[in-house]
C-alpha cells in the first residue's frame, strides 16, 4: 500500500516496510579495483539427500565507495539494486580489521 501524500511505502497498521535485502558476511581477498572489493562467502551446510556436510565458497564484487575496506578484514555487505554488470551488492560494515604486523620490530 502507498502512502499518497508522501509516496512510501506502509503496511496496513502504517508501519514502514522493512527491507528484505540479503547480508552476508565474508573476508576481502580483493581491492585492486576502484571503489569495489571483491568478498569471499563461506557457507557449511548438510546436503538435503545424501547428509554429508558441504563447504562452498562464492566470491561477490561490492560496492565500497572510499575504498575503506582492505584485504583481510571481515566485513558484511548488503544486497542492492545492480551498481554494474557484476556488482549486486554495497558493504554495510567492516566487522573486523585485518591486525597490521609490523616486521621492524626488534
């Protein structure tokens, strides 16, 4: 249903709709683009027929305007609408920062 006087959207009690966009979350192993990162996603699961647990692995391009995030951190994105041929996806947080080593140290 669609509020006429201000256009959003509401449900009948006049709540707003909530988004339905998926997030996931997974580990940069790329940032050599600009203003985009490519985020590995991880997901264990048992096969519906034969029961053996599985371990996929799937690579997303995100948006990530700034270029915030760096290889190695964690981080959730979020789905959108498509940004370009590939890029479904924003990043919405950076969960963990990759802990800089430094090798000077005596």
């Amino acid at each position: 249903m669609t509020n006429k006087m201000f256009g959003k959207k509401t449900t009948k009690e006049n709540t707003p709709v909530t988004s339905k966009a998926k997030k996931l979350n997974g580990i940069v192993v790329s940032d050599k683009m600009t203003d985009t990162i490519v985020v590995s996603v991880s997901k264990y699961f048992k096969h519906p027929k034969y029961g053996k647990f599985i371990s996929e692995q799937k690579k997303y391009k995100a948006h990530d305007a700034g270029n915030t995030a760096k290889i190695g951190d964690k981080v959730e994105i979020a789905e959108c609408r498509p940004i370009s041929k590939d890029k479904h996806f924003t990043l919405s947080a950076i969960l963990a920062a990759k802990p800089i080593v430094n090798l000077d140290q005596e």
